[in-house]
C-alpha cells in the first residue's frame, strides 16, 4: 500500500520506518530541508535504537523515501498520516496549527479519495477541526472529492519505539466509516501477532483513548510516590511495599516504580492537556490535578534531601550527577527530573559534574557553557572533587558501580538515589549515607 506521512519526527519516522519495513511504499515528507537532506542520507535526527538500520534498509530497497515536495505527498500516498508537532503553547494547550496547516494541504493538491489519519497526539475533539479544514479547503477550491478522517493515536515508548510498533498491544483506530476501519485494519495486519490488536471504535474515543492510557499510568507512578513518600514517614520500604501490590494480577508490576519523578514529553503534556480539556467541558478532574501536583513535588524530592543533608548550606558544594535523560535508552531531556535538581542546585549556589551515556549533547545545547555545570565523558569522572553523588536516570551501566572507587572520591560518602537502584542495607554496610525514595530516610 502508499502511504505518506507528514512530519519525521520521532512519531513520523518510526511510524514510516516501520510500515515500509513490512513491505508498504512510505514517502515521508518534512518542511525542514536540512533534516530531509540528512535522513535522505542515512543520518537520523534522534536517538532511538534500531531505527537507524530500519531506515537504512529501507531506503536502500527503495520502500521508503524522504521529501519535501508535499503536492509529491498528496499525490502519493492513500493514507496520508498527519505526525506533526503539537508544542503546547502558553496556557498548556497543544497547538494545532501544524496539524491543521498539512490537513489543508492535503486538501488543496488532492485529486482523489484519501484517507487522513491523525497520529500525533490531540486534543478530543481534533478530528472534527481536520475535517472542517480540508471541507473548507475543498470549498475554496470548487472541489467535491471525497476523504475521511481517522484518528490513529501511537502508543510508542522512547527506547523501545520499534518495537512498540513492530508488537503493538493494541491498535486503535477512530472512524466513522466501517469501509476506512477495514483499509486501516488491512494496512495494519502485519502487525497482529497471534490474534488481531485493531480495535475500531468512534472517532473521539480513540482520540480520548490515548490520553486515558497516558493519565492512567502516570496516575500509578505517582500514587506510588504518594505512597513512597508515606513510607519514609512511617518508617516502612516502598519496595516491598511495592512487590507486595504489585503480585495482585488487578495491579500489576509495571508502572509501580517510585522515583524522582515522571518527565518526557507525553505524560506532563498529556495529564494537563486533558486536564484542560475536561475543564473545557466543565468537568473538574480532581484526581488529574493531584497526579501532577504529586509529581512536580516528587521532582523536588532529590534536592529536598541534598539540602537537608547539608543543612541548606549548598553554596560551594559540587554534585555529581549520573543521568540527564528522563529515562534510560534516550537521549530526551524534556521535563527530566535532572533539570529541577540541576537547576535547584545552581540557585543554591552549587556546582554539578554531570554524565548521562547519550543526553550529554542535549544537556550542552539546553544549557550551553556556565561555570557551575561540568559535563564528563565517564560517570566515575563526574565523582572527582565532588562532594556527593545523585542519580537520576537508571542506566544499566549506573546498577553496579565500583563503589570503592566512589567512596574513594567522594568528599563525604552519600547517594541520593533518585531510581531506588540499590539495597539500602548493603550500602549502609559498605559505609554510605544512603538516600533513596520511600526507604527509610
Ligand atoms: C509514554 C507511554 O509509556 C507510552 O505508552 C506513550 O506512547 C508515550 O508516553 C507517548 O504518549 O508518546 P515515554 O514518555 O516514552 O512513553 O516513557 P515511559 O517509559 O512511559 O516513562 C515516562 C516517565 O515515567 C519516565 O520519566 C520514567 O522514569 C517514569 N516512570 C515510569 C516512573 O517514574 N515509574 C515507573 O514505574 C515507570
């Protein structure tokens, strides 16, 4: 089948990287020339395993191809997928305007039936504005030719993108129009292991779909931060607070991780953009409020103990800091808990000697050259000279550490451990002062 996908960003790229690799014609198309320039040359913008090679091949064989000719889209593909940005803007909302900029182009150079799928995450109520778009675009242009819209939300972790694609757990498809949910269902059959993962339902409970799944997991981690949190008032471990819940198969393990926080791009957005949207329809989502307020408190928790540890005399103290990245397996930094903690440490006067295994470009871009702030290229090198050591992210390569060497460094022996990544009895053996969230101190 063709399909053209509007926008090679993460969403987009994986989205067409993965469809052209079990057998469909993708053209990608992107205003931005350079980027199409070097993705037509092999080199992919973001970190994201596996993808590289899938677009190599793919490209190579001819399947997939990258533009910036959008008329070139139009006409090429009977799925068009609209995987744009939606940046909030200033009050929290996602800005649409992308997304409805390519819906009117896709309206303006068509010449047959297409079929406009929505797979950035939007607002409920999107589709209805897409499809009003491209009526009044065809208007415009003296136009009857028929389209449907569908809204296809993604379901993709950074990290384990490709994967998450190649294996979906579900596939959800919002359509008005029985006939386009089985062209969708067909397009999306080679990705049914075992027993068929579309599901087609109406238009705006898919899109709500996506934000439900979003608030819903974002709504475990921090009940659980709740709960750590309580735990070191009441003097009980989290983690085995943890497991115990976990093993009820109505719970589950997944998701019940305390730490420093949830950031990235979709969980902070998506609880407040559904927030918001609720609020729009008059409806006060009480516990969607609580899940951020928990969260944005659970950010300040590292530095809460770094301070109270120094009895808030941090001025001239040095911090080593392992991770950057909101999570391990990219190199995002969006709304990474690192950034709270760097920046509460610098305004209290701190300095921080930082790595993370690939976000240390991402950390110089952000923040550029400042006097308080030492990127290393080895975690062990982050410990010279400093006082303490924090962890942020939960790199494989941060679980098993040569301790020796840190205490050997370290001016005082303590970790603020942000990731719960080891046992506090074997760290208070081996002489630490250790800080972990919901066990103990
Ligand atoms: C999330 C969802 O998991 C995907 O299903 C969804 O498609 C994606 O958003 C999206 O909307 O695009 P992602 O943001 O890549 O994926 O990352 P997650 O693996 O979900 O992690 C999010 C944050 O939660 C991280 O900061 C992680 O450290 C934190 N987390 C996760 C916890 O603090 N505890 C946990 O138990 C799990």
């Amino acid at each position: 089948m063709k399909v053209t996908i509007y926008g090679s960003g993460y969403v987009g790229l994986v989205t067409g990287a993965c469809l052209a690799e079990v057998g469909n014609q993708v053209l990608c198309v992107d205003i931005d020339q350079d980027k199409i320039a070097r993705l037509n040359r092999g080199e992919i913008p973001i970190y994201e395993p596996g993808l590289e090679d899938m677009v190599a091949d793919n490209v190579q064989s001819g399947r997939l191809a990258f533009t910036t000719d959008a008329a070139e889209g139009v006409r090429h593909g009977l799925f068009q997928f609209i995987a744009v940005g939606t940046p909030p803007d200033e009050d929290g909302s996602a800005d649409l305007r992308h997304v409805l900029a390519v819906a009117r182009t896709v309206a303006e150079h068509m010449g047959e039936y297409r079929i406009v799928v929505t797979k950035s995450t939007v607002p409920v109520g999107t589709s209805d504005k897409v499809q009003e778009a491209m009526a009044g675009t065809l208007q415009a242009r003296n136009a009857q030719i028929d389209f449907d819209v569908v809204s296809n939300p993604e379901f993709l972790k950074e990290g384990a993108a490709v994967d998450d694609f190649m294996k979906p757990d579900r596939i959800i498809v919002g359509t008005d129009n029985p006939r386009t949910g089985e062209l969708m269902r067909a397009l999306y059959g080679p990705f049914n292991r075992n027993h068929d993962r579309v599901m087609v339902m109406d238009i705006r409970s898919a899109e709500l779909t996506k934000y439900a799944a979003n608030a819903m997991l974002a709504t475990k981690i921090s009940f659980m931060n709740e709960l750590a949190n309580l735990a070191e008032a009441l003097d009980a471990d989290i983690e085995h607070v943890r497991q115990g819940i976990g093993s009820d198969p109505r719970i589950g393990y997944h998701f019940i991780y305390p730490g420093c926080g949830y950031g990235g791009s979709c969980f902070p957005k998506d609880v407040k953009a559904l927030e918001r949207t609720a609020r729009q329809v008059g409806f006060k989502a009480q516990l969607l409020t609580a899940v951020e307020d928990v969260n944005e408190r659970q950010k300040e928790r590292l530095f809460q103990k770094i301070h109270s540890h120094f009895q808030g005399d941090l001025k001239g103290r040095t911090i080593a800091l392992w991770g950057l990245a909101f999570k391990p397996n990219t190199d995002d930094m969006r709304e990474a808990s690192s950034r709270m903690l760097m920046e509460s440490l610098w305004a209290a006067g701190a300095r921080v000697r930082a790595h993370d295994p690939v976000a240390m470009e991402e950390c110089a871009h952000i923040y550029g050259q400042r006097d308080d702030l030492v990127l290393c290229d080895h975690h062990e090198q982050t410990l010279e000279g400093a006082d303490v050591l924090a962890i942020v992210t939960e790199w494989n390569v941060f679980r098993s550490p040569d301790f020796e060497l840190i205490r050997k460094h370290l001016k005082e022996p303590a970790i603020f451990d942000g990731r719960n990544l080891y046992e506090p009895k074997h760290m208070e053996d081996m002489g630490f002062a250790y800080y972990a969230i919901g066990r103990g101190r």
